[in-house]
C-alpha cells in the first residue's frame, strides 16, 4: 500500500556513509519508507537525480543501499532523455520518490519541461510518498535559499507549491543560508517557512506540517515568521 493521506518529508539528508559499503539509506530515508506503510513485500523507492545531472556512477552505490535495506530501487533520468517510456506509470506505482540534492534551477526547469511535475503532483495526491535532501526537500515548496547561481546563497521563489510555505537547508553548515533566508521572507520575495540544520526532516500531512525528526540529537529546526522572527522547533530523535 502506499500512505494513506498525502505525505512529503522534506529534509536536509538521505545518503549516510555505508563504511565498507561506501553509503547507506540514513535515517531520514528509512523513515519515508516506513511512512509508506508497505507491508508484505519489498518497498519501492525511485531515486531522482536531476538536479545533480542524473550521474549514473551514483546509481550503483544506491541500489546496493537499497538491497542491503530490503527495498527495490529505480532510477528516473531526464538526461538525455527519459529512461522510462511512460514516466507517470512507473512513477505512480512506486511507494517512495527520493530527490537528491543539486541545482533547484535546473530541477525545476527538467521537470517541467517533461510534465514530471505534474506527475508528482499526482503521484503525491495517491498517497506516493515524496521526500528528498536539499533541492530534493525545497522542490515542494513555493520557494526558498539556493547555490544554484554559485557559491553564494540565493533565492529561487517558483517552486512546485505543493507546500505553501518557504525552505532552506543546510543552516549549520552554510552560515550565508540564514540571513539570505530571512531577508528574502523579509522583502516579501518568498513567504514565511522553514530552515533546518543538516541531518533534520519536515513531515507534511498535505499541507500541514506535523513532525520535525533529526538523525542526530542536536539539530534543528526553526519557523521564520515574516515579521524577522526566527522559533527554534523541537525534532524528534530517529534511531
């Protein structure tokens, strides 16, 4: 089965390191799996790697962590083309949809351009669990920050708006994400939303946000109001 109500955990991770393994499913993807509610067989997660350039030299590191997790795993390529004749097939019958981090820019503008967003869209409204890390998490929003110009963070305001509100990650690790952040809510250019540390999810039910998780005990979460204001959010430890 696939959730029974429409989900998306937008987070800032996914991929840990596998050790002798190279890399593993984190928490945070183990966790959109189980939000998923498959049981009586193997899950399966489609990883989406547009806005990375879909490299096919990751494609083997994560099909591995996805046999060592007991899921079935996919790929969805838009380069050079679409790998899968009919992309709103195999993405509807998939339980996860995984978007990996990279450009938001170019994401969008490849998913639009082949109508996946619309897929997803629908896909979403099935009870398809969408999640990602990075671009993967800031997709469903209306907008948020962005290395997608270069090294300094900007902002991208046309998300897919499947979620009303703002996103950006990476705020322990990239300081420039924060202020960028606020001033951007602050000049009205995105509306109010969301910042997270690495290694923390945003659980949606719709539209509503109802669960911040970490895969580590001291990240977090914060709700940025328009008026400047910043609410740390407490996040529920996975293990």
């Amino acid at each position: 089965m696939t959730a029974s109500e429409p989900t998306i955990l937008a987070t800032c991770g996914g991929m840990v390191d596998g050790g002798w393994q190279d890399t593993a499913y984190g928490p945070l993807l183990h966790y959109a799996i189980e939000l998923a509610g498959v049981t009586g067989r193997a899950p399966r997660v489609a990883h989406v790697n547009t806005a990375g350039g879909d490299p096919r030299f990751v494609e083997g590191a994560e099909l591995e962590a996805a046999r060592t997790a007991g899921a079935e795993a996919s790929h969805i390529r838009l380069f050079p083309h679409p790998n899968h004749e009919d992309l709103a097939e195999h993405v509807l019958s998939r339980d996860v949809i995984w978007v990996s981090g990279g450009s938001m820019v170019n994401l969008l503008a490849l998913w639009r351009a082949h109508g996946l967003d619309d897929v997803l869209r629908r896909a979403w409204q099935e009870g398809v669990v969408l999640a990602g890390g990075s671009a993967g998490g800031l997709c469903w929003h209306s907008g948020g920050t962005t290395t997608s110009f270069g090294p300094a963070p900007s902002v991208v305001a046309d998300g897919l708006r499947m979620l009303p509100g703002s996103f950006s990650p990476h705020h322990d690790s990239q300081p420039g994400r924060r202020p960028a952040f606020r001033e951007a809510i602050a000049a009205g250019l995105i509306p109010a939303g969301h910042g997270v540390d690495e290694g923390v999810g945003l659980r949606y039910r719709g539209t509503e946000l109802v669960e911040v998780v970490a895969d580590r005990p001291d990240a977090s979460a914060w709700a940025f109001d328009s008026d400047g204001s910043e609410t740390r959010l407490d996040a529920r430890l996975l293990r």
